[in-house]
C-alpha cells in the first residue's frame, strides 16, 4: 500500500476556482478605487490604518 501524499496532484480545481473569484473581486475593487478622487483613497488608507490599531 502506497501512501497517499494530498500535494502530489497540486492544487486542487476548488482552490483554482476560489483564488481566481478573489482575483476577479479584488480587480473591480481596485478598478473602482481608481475612478473615485483623492478623497476616497484618504478615507480608505485611513481606514486601513484605524483598522490596524484595532486589529
């Protein structure tokens, strides 16, 4: 009996298809970040950070 090693075949079609939906979904993020002014990236880079201290 041989044993069963889970990464030999690589990634798995279910982890394909997740890391290529949080592509797509982080691309229109950031497609729609680039279209809003400065201010919005203020808010969101504030964000980032206020979220850090709490985090």
């Amino acid at each position: 009996m041989s044993k069963y090693d889970p990464y030999e075949d690589g990634p798995s079609e279910k982890s394909r298809q997740a890391a290529d939906d949080w592509r797509e979904t982080s691309s229109r993020f950031w497609r729609y970040l680039r279209t809003r002014p400065a201010e919005c990236w203020g808010f969101f880079v504030a964000g980032l950070i206020v979220g850090g201290m709490f985090f």
